[in-house]
C-alpha cells in the first residue's frame, strides 16, 4: 500500500475559448476530503499503465523544476500549453501540480484533468430541480488525463500521456515535446509483448496450443506474483526450457523493446496479477472453465488427458461440493 503525503496543492486553469490559462494566486486549502481525492488521483499513475523513466541531469523541463511550486507550476503550465495548443480537441483542463511525500521521499506531480458538464439537483425549484453544472470534476478513481510525477531524490519519473490530434496525425506532445525524453513502454504494454512474442516463438516451433498458453500465463503470473519482475531470460527458460534456439529467439524477438528485466516493485500491479491468476478455458463445445493457477498445476485436482483421435478430456477430481451460481 502506498503512503501519500500532500504537502501543497496549486491549481491552474486551461480554458479552449481563448486558449487562455486561468492562474491560482494561492495554494488549495487541503481539506481531509480533498486530501483523499488527490492521494487516490496519484496512486492511479504508480500504475501498469505509465511509462517509466529517468531525467538526465541536462534536461531542460527539469530546469523549470524549482524548490518554489508557485513558481514552478506557473512556468510549467506555460510550457504546456505552448505544445498542447496545437490540439484539435480541447476542453477546459485543470492543471494540478502537487508537493507530496511518497513513503518518505519527495515527489512532484503534474496533473492534467478535463473537467466536464453534469447534471445535478440544485435548489427548491419544483419545475427546474435539475440543471447542468461546468467544470465538474472525474471522480476520484478515474485515472487522470494525463500525468507526470517525478521523485526528486532520483529524478525517476512516471508518465501517464495521450496523443493529441494535429493536421490528421497523432503525436505523443508530452513526452517528445514537453518533456524532450524516451519514456520505457508500460508494464501493461511490455506483457502484452512478451505474451505476443512467446506465442510467436511457440508457433515457429509447433508449440503453439492450449497447454503452452497456460503454461504462459502461470510463468508470467508466478514472476509478477513472487519475484515482482519480469526477466526474459528467465521466461525464456521456463516457456523454452527444451529448445535452446527456440529460448535465443525469444530473447533476441524482446532486446529492443524490453532490453532489461521489467520491474513492477515500484507500481501497483494487482490488476495485472489478477487477470492471469486463473485459466480461463473456452471448450468447443461449449463450457467453459476458470481455474485457479495452484489447482491448474495440481495433478491430483484436474487432469488433460488427450485421446488417441485428438480430441481432449478433462477430469477434474475430488470435488467436495458443487454450487449453482
């Protein structure tokens, strides 16, 4: 579980009509429910979803980075807008900037959150009790818009970006314009490689069946779960373990994209975890099965028998109870 600290919180507004920025002349007075908003409003970026990354010393967005977030929130949202400008769909943002302690250490975060209309019941009025409000806020467990929180003992940084639509193509402004960096691609994405690239390999070798891709999922399930890593040499050798080329080419398919170990110690994970927690089996004929990674495993709870024609039993054993849900 993560530990937020909120020390300071400043809010600026972006508004399309005018592509005009509003700025606060104060810091928000942190009430306990506001407090609340923003900490869950930050641990959706310590997510699978960010990117991940380090600034390097000479960076100039770092450069506008002060000790003063006033000061620094004001510069940084000029910069912002100067790249986002150019967008052909624009609503009224809310830039949050925040000085909060993670676990200790210092951290700032830019947040930027699109405020919508919603209806809501206001005042006595029988005739007209419902009218449409502006500038609503997300609630607390929507992920923002986007978002960059940088940890300042290390300059480590995670990095939730959208593209931005200009003259028919899409571009990653944040990161390639705002940020001048080449963010690590999300924990999301790098398993969705690294499960793409072992089916890959399985079909080059005729390995390719229902058995490998459940011997997949528990192998990237059990190192997310246990070792809070995912290393492709070590899946390499589990997935591969009786074909050395098949094991090199794995590897070899990864080195760009994915050329360390992909950590997940520093992010919340259990969504990924969860999704490959169980099998879930789709039978031709019909049924379907979800089974839990440790009965999956056990012989003495379920057995695969493949028969002389092909086709497939499964025998599942010693069921004390059976419930109709």
């Amino acid at each position: 579980m993560m530990d937020f600290y909120i020390k300071q919180i400043i809010i600026h507004q972006f508004t399309p009509n005018d592509t005009e920025l509003i700025f606060a002349d104060a810091p928000v007075v942190i009430t306990p429910r506001i407090d609340d908003y923003f900490r869950k409003k930050l641990s959706k970026v310590f997510s699978e979803d960010a990117k991940r990354g380090s600034f390097s010393d000479d960076n100039v967005f770092m450069s506008h980075l002060t000790e003063n977030l006033m000061t620094s929130s004001v510069a940084i949202a000029q910069l912002w807008k100067e790249e986002f400008v150019i967008s052909e769909d624009q609503k009224t943002n809310d830039l949050i900037f925040i000085q909060f302690d993670r676990d200790g250490i210092e951290h700032f975060a830019f947040l930027r959150v699109a405020l919508k209309e919603s209806f809501a019941h206001i005042g006595d009025s029988s005739d007209t009790p419902i009218k449409v409000t502006q500038n609503n806020l997300p609630s607390a467990a929507q992920t923002p818009d986007e978002a960059l929180v940088i940890n300042r003992q290390n300059n480590h940084y995670y990095l939730i970006e959208k593209r931005i639509k200009h003259n028919g193509s899409f571009a990653n402004y944040f990161s390639e314009n705002l940020l001048q960096v080449e963010p690590e691609q999300s924990v999301k994405k790098s398993i969705k490689m690294v499960e793409k690239t072992a089916q890959k390999i399985a079909e080059n070798f005729n390995q390719d069946d229902f058995a490998f891709q459940s011997k997949m999922k528990s192998a990237i399930f059990k190192n997310l779960d246990e070792e809070q890593e995912l290393s492709p040499e070590k899946l390499a050798d589990q997935l591969f373990d009786d074909n050395l080329t098949a094991r090199l080419s794995f590897v070899d398919e990864l080195k760009e994209s994915i050329p360390n170990s992909i950590k997940v110690s520093d992010i919340d994970s259990s969504r990924q975890i969860k999704k490959l927690e169980s099998q879930k089996l789709s039978l031709s004929n019909g049924i379907e099965l979800i089974v839990p990674n440790n009965v999956y495993q056990d012989a003495e709870s379920v057995e695969f028998i493949q028969n002389d024609d092909g086709t497939y039993s499964i025998l599942i054993k010693n069921i004390q109870d059976i419930q109709n849900k």
